[in-house]
C-alpha cells in the first residue's frame, strides 16, 4: 500500500503506473477480459481532474505544433483549434471527465473502442478531443512526466 509523502505528485505517478502495469498483466488474458481502457477512463480522475483542481499552476503551457503532437503520441487525435496549449486541454478536460460526458465510439461492426471522444458543455467546444483510443496511454504519460517535471521543479 505504501505512504505518500507528498499526495498530489504521488498519486499522478501511482496513476500512471497502475495503467501501465495493469497494461502488462492483461497480456495473456482473453480480448474479451481485457479492461485497460476502463481503467484507463477511471484513472482519468486521479490525472485531469485532481491536478487541475490541486496543482493546476504546474500543468505546462506546451502548444500543439507538429514536433510536440508527435512527442505527445498524438499522431491522429483531434483537439479543438480553440485549446492552445496543454493546460487549455487538461481544464477543458476536466470537466468532461468529472461529468463523465465521454463517449466512445467504434469504427468497426465488433464495437471495439477506436477512438474516445471528451464533450464541452457552455462555453467550451462542442467537442474538447477526440483520442485515437491507442493514444491516449501515451499522451497520459507524457503529460504527466511534463507535470510531475514541473512540480519537482518548483516544489522542490
């Protein structure tokens, strides 16, 4: 179980790190038991919506040009052209992950999840993102390293 010595940094990198064991554990189970992007959307909690609300001023102003899409994993995904910047997507993320006004969406007649779309309300955009679902791991572990860099830098 262990103790966390400072909650907000340990709990983004046991977030990250339980999606990325949890990842190496369902390899030899059936497709269908398979429930990483489950985990995956629940974990979105403890990495969009507590850093937004706790430590939002550590959440890096990285814009979207091509070289950082890319080191972002985001090599399909679309975000709104109104959110310019990493902080923009986490706060508009937030939002859709703490109503839960995600859908997923399927390309294919087996309904296998393809992509994961984040919703706006009010004056955000009709649609926030739109994640290529094999993105998304590699984005939540980029922006976290970014933010857990931040924090450390900071925090001391």
């Amino acid at each position: 179980m262990g103790n966390y010595s400072d909650l907000e940094s340990d709990f983004v990198e046991r977030t990250i790190r339980l999606i990325g064991q949890y990842t190496d554990l369902i390899q030899d189970l059936p497709f269908r038991e398979q429930l990483n992007y489950t985990l995956t959307i629940n974990c979105l909690l403890g990495l969009i919506v507590m850093p937004k609300e706790r430590v939002i001023t550590y959440i890096p102003r990285i814009g979207f040009d091509e070289q950082n899409r890319r080191e972002m994993g985001l090599n399909d995904s679309f975000i709104d052209e109104s959110i310019g910047d990493l902080k923009g997507l986490i706060q508009n993320l937030r939002h859709s992950v703490a109503h839960f006004d995600i859908e997923v969406i399927s390309d294919c007649e087996e309904r296998l999840i393809d992509w994961v779309e984040f919703k706006g309300s009010g004056n955000q955009p009709e649609i926030i993102a739109r994640f290529r679902a094999a993105e998304i791991f590699p984005f939540l572990q980029y922006y976290s390293a970014r933010l857990l860099e931040n924090m450390r830098d900071h925090r001391g």
